[in-house]
C-alpha cells in the first residue's frame, strides 16, 4: 500500500512538473514573440503553439512490407504500378 501511494504521488508530480515546464515555455515563446513582432506577435505565437499541440510526425519506418510501393487506383477496377503494368484487384 505504501507503494502504491508512493508511485501515485510521484505520478501526479510528474504530471504538475511537465505541466509547469510546458507552460514556462510557451510564455518564453510568447515573451520573444511580443519582443520581436510586438502586436501580431500573438497570432505568431498562437499559431507556433498549434503546430506544437497538433503536429505528429510518423516515425520512418523502412522495414515495412509497403515501403516505396506506390498504386493508383483507376475508375475500372484495375490498378496500375509504378512501373505501369495492370494488376487486377478482385
């Protein structure tokens, strides 16, 4: 039991201390934003924000069994290679 509230107590610090490091720096940013662009600094920043909390990037994965293998799709059931030979889908 006094394990359990150990790691719940050092969960919920952890938690407080990303929080605060996260907020610290997006008033950094907001701080250089206002110095350098004054007003329109706050779109800037709203914007860098966004991208920050929004943008994922997908690891590069080469061991994929796709990988480089580009199809397109034609409007009767056939699909065409890369290279341009038909392959017929069922």
């Amino acid at each position: 039991m006094v394990l359990l509230i150990v790691l719940g107590a050092l969960l919920l610090f952890s938690f407080v201390l990303t929080a605060g490091g996260a907020m610290a720096y997006l008033a950094y940013r907001l701080i250089k934003h206002l110095h350098t662009h004054e007003r329109s600094g706050i779109d800037k920043w709203v914007q860098e924000a966004r991208q920050h909390f929004t943008s994922m990037k997908l690891a590069d994965n080469d061991d994929s069994e796709i990988s480089g293998v580009f199809i397109e799709r034609e409007t009767n059931s056939k699909i065409k290679n890369v290279d341009g030979s038909p392959h017929y889908s069922s």
